[in-house]
C-alpha cells in the first residue's frame, strides 16, 4: 500500500528512490574520502550485501563503484 501511494505521489517506486538515495550518497563518500574501500561505502550507505550494493550501483550509474572511484581519482589527478 505504501509503495503504491510513494510511486503516485512521487512519480518513483519506493526501492528505486532509496537505492536512489543510497547511490547518491556513496558517490558523495568516495569523491571526498579516497581511502574508503567500496566495502566500507556500501557499509556506510545501507547495503549489508557488498555484492548488493555493486549490483544496484551498476544498475543506476552503469559502472562498478571501483570503476568510479577510479574514474573520479583519475580526474582529480588531471584537473589539479
């Protein structure tokens, strides 16, 4: 019942906005903490599963968290 109302009142399914939530969250850790592992960000922002958290990380962003951690150290790296 919940979930229905959230969808028609916000346009978005419950899950998709919390993953939502979650994704943006964890993007925000690992652009301002470079030491953080992506078990510790997954951690942080609520997925007690790391294999969980890649997959919807993938899902929404299209990359792996490595793979954007990496990205967004080697932009940091060029634009210095």
């Amino acid at each position: 019942y919940l979930s229905r109302i959230f969808k028609k009142e916000m346009g978005i399914g419950l899950l998709d906005y919390i993953h939502n939530v979650r994704i943006t969250n964890a993007k925000k850790l690992m652009e301002n903490q470079s030491d953080i592992t992506v078990k510790e960000v997954g951690d942080q922002v609520g997925y007690y599963n790391s294999v969980a958290f890649i997959r919807a990380f993938k899902r929404y962003e299209g990359m792996t968290p490595g793979q954007y951690k990496t990205s967004f150290e080697w932009v940091k790296t060029v634009y210095r």
